[in-house]
C-alpha cells in the first residue's frame, strides 16, 4: 500500500514509475548529501527607557534551530533490508524558543540599589529519524521527540555600600519549569489504555546569591561568595521510544510499579527495575569562595586568586544502558 515499502528517494518522497505508480521496494535512492547541514535564525526585540537613573528594560527574543544528520557510508541498495542498521541513518530536529524579560533597575551610583524582574521562556523540540534500507517500514520518517521545556521565574538583586571600602550584595531567583515529554506511538489506541503519551514534571527552585566585598584601595579588592545553583530534572527520553512496551513505559514514567499488574511475565520481569526511571533529578549546588584581585606595578601586572568549594548533589552523567 502507498507509504509503505515503495521506493524513495534521498529525502524519503515516494518515486513513481512512467504510468504513475508506486515501485514496491524496501529500499530507497542515496541520500540527498552525507554530514550535517544546520540553519539557525535568532531575533532580539529591546526596548531601554530611563527615568531619572531609573533604567526600565523590556527584551523578546525568538529563536529556531533546523539540524539534518545523515549518515549513508555504505551506499549498497541492492541488497535492501539485509544492509540495515550501522552506517547509515537520516534524522531530522528542530527548536523553537520564545523569552521574554522585564527588568528595571535603580541608580547605580546610589549606596542603597537594586533591581528586579520577570522572565519566561518557552522551547518546543521536536524530531524524526529513517533510514535508507531497513526491514519493516524504518525508511520511512518516524517520531524521534517530541518535547516542551516552560520556564517563569522572578528575580532581583540588592547592593548596599556600608562604607566606601565594605559593600554587600543580595541577589536571588525564584523559578518554576514544566518539562512535557511525549510519544506518538504507531498504535494510536495505546494512548487510550496507557498514560505514557504525554508526562509532565514540574519543578521549583529558589537560588539565593550572598556577596560581601573589600576594597581597601583602588588596586586591591577581597570578595566572599556563597550562592546556590540548579539544574531543572529533566525525561530521559529513550524511555519515550516506539520500542518500549507501554507496561514499561509506565512504571519508568512512575504511574504504575507493580508487576502483578502486568498479564506477560517476560514484561513483569522488567518493571521493578525501570520504576521512575524515565525522571532525571534536579541537581542542586551550593558553592562558597573567596578571592582576591589586584594590580601592581602602575596598574601593569594583574594578579589575581580564588578559592572555591562545590556541594554538588544529584549530579548528572551519560550511562549506555542496553
């Protein structure tokens, strides 16, 4: 039947012959070139109004990344599906993000200043692989991603002078992400008996930034810092992929870990271990240091030095798993 095992060509479009019919076939032509080919378009929208000393700032960005990788090194078409898997491969990805900020500032000469501001942002990923000779329908573009990433967040900062060498510094951020992962999967009907279509996870921070500065003369100045960091969790997203069973998908997701809900016992077998294992933890940081920044010699050597110590929680590494 058309879009199923007929000929294509590099970009993957059906082929006809001269009356106009489909080529049955599992193979397709070469593909259209080998590497990668990336566009990406960025647009910045600022408007800056000032009051007094009073800095007033609104700020909208758009941006858009299209990346095409195809990797076709054994170019043997012939042989159709028996030549599948290694060498070759067609993915396609694409973002989008929107932001958007409001900022207004005090005087910065003043000894008592500050600022404060809203920020959102927004990016939609989405992506679909083939590849050239594959058993089944594999040539064919299939889901690869589908994801969403909303970010708010308020912030602000205060800086006092105590004196004209002692000044502190308050700075902090309070934020909430939404991370949407979905899958498409080829049995539409999934998505009506299981919950593993579209899982969202929400996650709240507030990073506090302490400050305390010295500076005994215009050559030399001694800081103390302690601040908090994190990075929002995240899906791991091969737990999204067609080749997972939606009993399996769900206990990753989190939704249900109890195997004596589960008919197949092959599967059964499988779901104590992938329990939440689709949710990647936020990682969480607190950093203190100090330092020292100088200059000598009439302002023509520069020296500086810090020390600095990371409580690094919830740390994020790549594992292969199979």
């Amino acid at each position: 039947p058309p879009g199923r095992c007929v000929l294509r060509d590099g970009n993957g479009v059906p082929i006809l012959d001269d009356n106009g019919n489909f080529i049955p076939t599992c193979v397709s032509q070469p593909a259209p070139f080998v590497g990668a080919q990336t566009r990406t378009q960025r647009t910045l929208l600022q408007a800056i109004y000032t009051y007094q000393d009073w800095d007033f700032v609104a700020r909208y960005t758009q941006g858009n990344y299209d990346e095409n990788n195809v990797r076709d090194l054994e170019r043997s078409y012939g042989l159709g599906p028996i030549t599948t898997g290694l060498f070759e491969g067609y993915s396609k990805d694409r973002a989008d993000n929107d932001s958007l900020e409001f900022r207004v500032s005090s005087p910065a000469d003043a000894r008592l200043r500050g600022s404060l501001g809203y920020y959102w942002y927004k990016q939609d990923v989405t992506g679909e692989q083939r590849r050239f000779n594959s058993f089944g329908n594999n040539y064919e573009f299939g889901f690869s991603t589908d994801e969403t990433e909303e970010n708010y967040a308020v912030f602000g900062s205060v800086e006092f002078n105590l004196t004209d060498q002692v000044s502190f510094a308050f700075d902090w951020r309070y934020a909430e992400d939404t991370l949407t992962q979905r899958t498409r999967p080829e049995d539409p009907t999934v998505c009506d008996n299981f919950d593993i279509c579209e899982a969202e996870a929400i996650y709240y921070s507030f990073t506090p930034r302490f400050i305390v500065d010295y500076r005994p003369t215009d050559s030399l100045n001694f800081y103390a810092s302690l601040a908090k960091g994190n990075n929002p969790g995240e899906w791991n997203g091969e737990w999204f992929d067609d080749g997972v069973s939606p009993e399996i998908a769900e206990a990753a997701i989190g939704i249900n870990c109890d195997p004596s809900t589960v008919a197949d016992p092959n599967t059964a077998q499988w779901i104590a271990g992938a329990c939440n294992e689709a949710r990647v933890e936020e990682e969480k940081t607190w950093t203190w240091e100090i330092g020292a920044k100088t200059l000598w010699m009439d302002d023509r050597l520069l020296a500086n030095v810090a020390l600095f110590y990371i409580d690094w929680t919830n740390q994020r590494i790549n594992v292969l798993q199979c």
